[in-house]
C-alpha cells in the first residue's frame, strides 16, 4: 500500500498551517499502524510544533487542529499518543486528552 507523502489542499483548515512542520513529514508515521519510527524530519518538525504548545491558548488552538485534521488525514489516534515517546520530545500536556477533546 503507498501511503500518502504529501498534504492536498483542503486536508487542513488554513488557520493550522502553523502546523506543517508536524503534519506534512509525519502522514506516513500517522497513518500507518505498522510504520515503526518516525523520520528524523517528522520529529524535527514536531519538536518545533509542540515547542510552541507552551500555554493554554497555543496548547488548545494545536488541539483543534488535531481534532479537526485528524479525519482528513486519516491519523491513528494511537499513533499521536506514542508520537513524543517515538520522537523524544517533553510534551508540556498530555497529548491524549487533546486528541479526545
């Protein structure tokens, strides 16, 4: 199966284009049960999206855009809950209670 690499537009509402650096690198890590470890780029691009997570207005405003992009985008709930353990990176909120908000 060939997983999608890239973001269509319409994938993602334009007020959450901040985020990129996450979405665009990691679709196949998100996507894909089986895909074992993000890429260097994926948790690069995280670490920059979730460093800026660093109060509740930006915290809650990464949030929606996880809930609101995740269907589009076909992202394994599962996958956004183990993405920080993959990649190494402090979350300053627990990513979980985001995803099911």
């Amino acid at each position: 199966m060939v997983w999608p690499t890239r973001l269509s537009e319409g994938q993602m509402p334009a007020s959450c284009d901040e985020y990129n650096p996450l979405f665009s690198p990691c679709v196949p890590y998100l996507v894909n049960l089986d895909f074992g470890i993000p890429s260097p780029r994926c948790c690069a691009g995280a670490a920059q999206v979730f460093g800026k997570a660093n109060n509740p207005a930006a915290i809650q405003k990464l949030c929606t855009c996880l809930v609101v992009t995740m269907p589009n985008l076909s992202f394994k709930p599962q996958k956004l809950t183990q993405f920080s353990a993959a990649c190494k990176i402090k979350l300053l909120f627990p990513i979980d209670k985001c995803i099911k908000a």
